[in-house]
C-alpha cells in the first residue's frame, strides 16, 4: 500500500459510501502529526443537506477509503433532524 502525502489529497473528491458526490478536500487537521479529520468543501447539491453550510470537518474515522477519490461514510453526516440543525435553526 502507497502512503499518500497530505498535499496529494488535497482538491481530490470526495463520495459518501451510497455512491452520492460531496464535495472536495481542502485540508487535514492534524493532532499529535496524524490525521484527525479532513475539512471537505462541500458540493451545491449537498449543502441542503447540511443546512446550507459550504464545509463540514468530517472525522478521520469516519473515512473508508482514500485513493483517487476519498469514500465517507454517510452514517458521518449530520442530518436535516439532527439536534444540530435545530440548534441552529434557534440560534437564527
């Protein structure tokens, strides 16, 4: 298995595990020099689904694979339900 440079996978898309398009990687966060989750722009298609946000910080855990594009599992995102989107939609 290749290890890939952190600045290889920047701009490489990214697809939850149902096969829908996200968006692209715009950076790493790094804890202790490894990766603890991956700030991933968010595609147009995709922000309704996250309440209009253009990027979320998706956990490094919740990653299944990283090649030529990063697979994410769906189960990582948050939903239109979810007590987040409430929170928010209080706060406004």
């Amino acid at each position: 298995m290749r290890v890939k440079k952190i600045t290889e996978v920047i701009g490489v898309k990214v697809y939850t595990d149902s096969g829908d398009y996200f968006g692209e990687i715009e950076e790493a966060n790094l804890h202790e020099n490894k990766v603890d989750g991956w700030r991933i722009k968010v595609s147009g298609s995709m922000m309704s689904l996250i309440s209009g946000a253009r990027g979320v910080i998706i956990p490094h855990q919740f990653v299944k694979a990283i090649s030529d594009i990063f697979i994410i599992n769906k189960s990582a995102l948050p939903t239109p339900e979810s007590d987040i989107g409430e929170v928010s939609e209080e706060l406004v």
